[in-house]
C-alpha cells in the first residue's frame, strides 16, 4: 500500500438520470455552443465528445490528457481539443457523479454565468441514478506536499472532502482572501458554486490577441479597473474571488478520476499547481492499485547500456508506452561526484540532473521498438534547461517525462525533475535513437 494513499469502496457508482443541455458561448474561444450531458456505463468516467469534428475519438477527461494549464484548462488527444473544462467537472465532483459524457458541438462547454452553478442546476434538475458498480475513493493516509511556481498545495486526512484556499492579489477589490468548503451538494452548491470568474479590464486586449478570453463579458465575468469593480460589475459574495478559485480547484482535481477523502489546502492556487496536485494524487493512486516500482535497477540495467558510476537511474514508478514515463533517483552521500564537486558542501552537479533527467527518458523510448536491448538513445539537444534548487545528500530526485513528438527514430521530449514536490530541474530535451 502507498505511504500516502490508500483506495476504498465509497459507495455505488453513479450517473445522471438523463439527458440535460445548456448553450451558450465560449469563455475563451467566444464560440456559441450546445453542451449535453449524458447518463454513462460504469466505470466510463467523464468522458468529452467533440460532435462537431469528425471521427474524434471520445477524450477522456484524466491528468493524462491535460495539454493546457495556463489561464483555463485544456485537455487535447491530437486533433481533438476541449478548453474550460474545470467549471463543468467541478459540479460533477461534487454532485458525487461517477460517470457521464459530455457532448459538444465546440471547442469548450459554454460559460454561462461564468460559474458552475447553472452545471449544479442542471443535474439536479434531472437527477442522479445508481449503478450496479462500486465506487471507488482515493483516501489520504499522510500529508502530501506540492510546491507549483508560487502555488503551494497540502493535503491531509479528513473524514470526508475539504478545499481550502488563500490567494494574495495586490489590487483595492481582492487583497488577502480564504475560503474553505466542504465538496458536497450543499457545501459546494450552496457556498461555491455561484462564485464567476474574474479578470482586470486591462488584460482583456492581451488576452483576446493569444486568442483567449473571446467570450468574456460583464454577464460571465466579473470586471476590475484598476481602481475597483468595473460599474457594470456587482459580488454575489464579499470574497467571491477565493470562492471561484475553490471551483477551479476542485474541477481541476476531478481529472484525478477518483473521489477524494481528504481535506485539500491551497496557497495561492493556479490551473497548473492543480493540475501538477492532481498528477500527484493521481500517481500515488496507481501506487496504491499496483504497489512496486514498474522497474527496478535489475530490469533496468537489461535496457541501459550505462554502468556505475554512471547510471543515475534507481527505478521506474510509472509508465504510459508513448505518452510519460517516471523514474526516481536517490542522491546518497556515497555518489563519486560528491568526492570533488564542492567538498564541504555537497551538491549534486546540474549538467548530471539532467543526464539523469534523459536517462529516465531514454527509457521512455525504449518501448517503441521490437528490440529495445539492441538500441541506444543519442541526446541531439537541450534547450531552455533550468535549475530551480540545489540538490543534496539525501534527497530523492523523481523524474517526470512527457513524449511531445516522435517522428521516425528522433524524440522531442520535456520533462520536470522534483525533490519533495518542488521542482528543482526543467527542460526540453530532444534525442535519436540508434542500433547499438
């Protein structure tokens, strides 16, 4: 069982009781569109259909499908794209929906208000039914720790599902705000689900040239000057703004696919410290479901044609064939760099965080072909490398790659190295590989 998690029965699975739909236009792509939700099979999820595009396959919404996280989150396989999906997700979540498809005839499911309310509505408006199939629960057994640029994220046991959330913003309307609220029909509906998005005048113009914020007006959006509250704009609640990132949140933390036990706290949230919160989660469910790492240093030394000192590669904990992959290593004070690398003061060389970084990618690669023993991965390049925090005798460094392209035998991959939940390391790496 995880040190972290552990999985529990929670009840029968459920779904809606039938079909319900809302139009409207876009936040961000400013497209007038029809969303249905629609009642699914156990264990479906919630799955995304774009019937606008022809042949797109469903897109199931998972931390796996996730291609976006700066100022909405967006989940993409392909040619298949859907923006904004976190106001929808959110009423789901906390309705206790298990599975349901939600069609579309756009890239995003309409804002409406530019709250999950009218989503609460809707499925309370058609009802849920039971289905012949156990729901299962992600229960938080210790406390789990997530630092994300400057959101910072813990979470901890509690007999049921908690968000919490502080955000700082330096202007005369918002200030210093918290929010806590219990993720159930009447916490979330009653307290949080009402709370719209928000956004200053002066970004409006920027936004809408990268092509966001298409669809944002006075009646989904609430509007600051720089002084205060656009006069076209009036609160729902004194701190509505914490309470709409309490949405973002708990839509973000739907993508983990499991209901959660545990009491989520948030210091200054974003769509990317969530979504890297709900990957965590995500991972240490899989821990939980199949205990053991995916390879250990014998099954690893079959593929790496690297040998000590070095093979900078202890295990493998996760792996998707052409998709992500997540290796681990642990930094001891017996490593030889440490011998003439600031004696006295022991740091763990840059340039070898990213060998090690690679060596997890590497391996990545090594599935997509028939003899994986027979090839080796060149690196070609590197670029916009950074390191965040020194690393030291006794960290555990984890890995985490993601395949961008792969295109005959050449790879561009990204990937992110953490200690503790922090990032220390980042880079794109792109790489041949080759018959030994």
């Amino acid at each position: 069982m995880s040190t972290f998690v552990s999985l529990a029965e929670n009840g029968p699975q459920r779904t809606l009781a039938g079909p319900v739909v809302r139009e409207g236009t876009g936040l961000h792509s400013g497209d007038r569109v029809r969303a249905e939700l629609r009642p699914a099979a156990a264990d479906t999820g919630f799955v995304f259909r774009r019937r606008d595009l022809e042949g797109c396959p469903d897109l199931q919404a998972t931390v796996t499908s996730v291609t976006g996280v700066e100022w909405e989150t967006v989940l993409g396989e392909g040619e298949c794209t859907v923006r904004t999906v976190e106001h929808v997700l959110a009423a789901l979540a906390a309705l206790r929906v298990d599975d349901a498809e939600i069609v579309l005839d756009g890239p995003e499911p309409p804002a409406l208000d530019g709250s999950s309310n009218p989503w609460c509505e809707a499925i309370r408006e058609i009802g849920l039914v039971e289905l012949e199939a156990t729901s299962r629960a992600l229960v938080v057994e210790s406390p789990i720790l997530v630092v994300e640029d400057d959101s910072r994220y813990a979470v901890v046991p509690y007999d049921g599902f908690r968000v919490s959330a502080e955000i700082v913003f330096d202007h005369p309307s918002i200030g210093r705000q918290f929010a806590s609220a219990l993720v159930d029909a009447d916490g979330f509906c009653d307290e949080v689900a009402a709370a719209r998005t928000f956004g200053l005048e002066a970004w409006r113009e920027p936004l809408q040239k990268r092509g966001l914020a298409m669809g944002a007006s006075y009646s989904n959006t609430i509007v600051l000057t720089d002084e205060g509250l656009a006069e076209q704009s009036t609160l729902r609640f004194p701190d509505e703004f914490v309470r709409h990132k309490l949405i973002d949140l708990v839509g973000d933390l739907a993508l983990v696919g499991l209901r959660i036990r545990g009491h989520v706290l948030a210091v200054r949230p974003g769509h990317k410290g969530n979504v890297a919160l709900a990957r965590r989660l995500a991972r240490e469910a899989q821990k939980a479901r199949e205990p053991g790492p995916v390879l250990d240093i014998n099954e690893i030394l079959e593929y790496m044609p690297h040998r000590y000192p070095f093979l900078l590669v202890d295990r493998i904990l996760e792996f998707e064939p052409g998709k992500r992959i997540v290796g681990l290593k642990n930094v001891t004070m017996n490593e030889p760099f440490f011998q003439g690398h600031y004696p006295g003061h022991p740091v763990m060389p840059g340039v070898l965080i990213v060998e090690a970084m690679a060596q997890v990618g590497g391996l990545l690669l090594m599935n997509e072909f028939e003899s994986p023993e027979d090839k080796v991965v060149y690196f070609m390049s590197l670029d916009d490398v950074k390191w965040r925090k020194p690393v030291v005798p006794g960290d555990q460094l984890v890995f985490e790659l993601e395949m961008v392209q792969f295109r005959g035998s050449v790879c561009r991959m990204q990937g992110v190295g953490r200690v503790d939940g922090q990032v220390v390391a980042e880079g794109k790496m792109m790489a041949r590989v080759m018959d030994r």
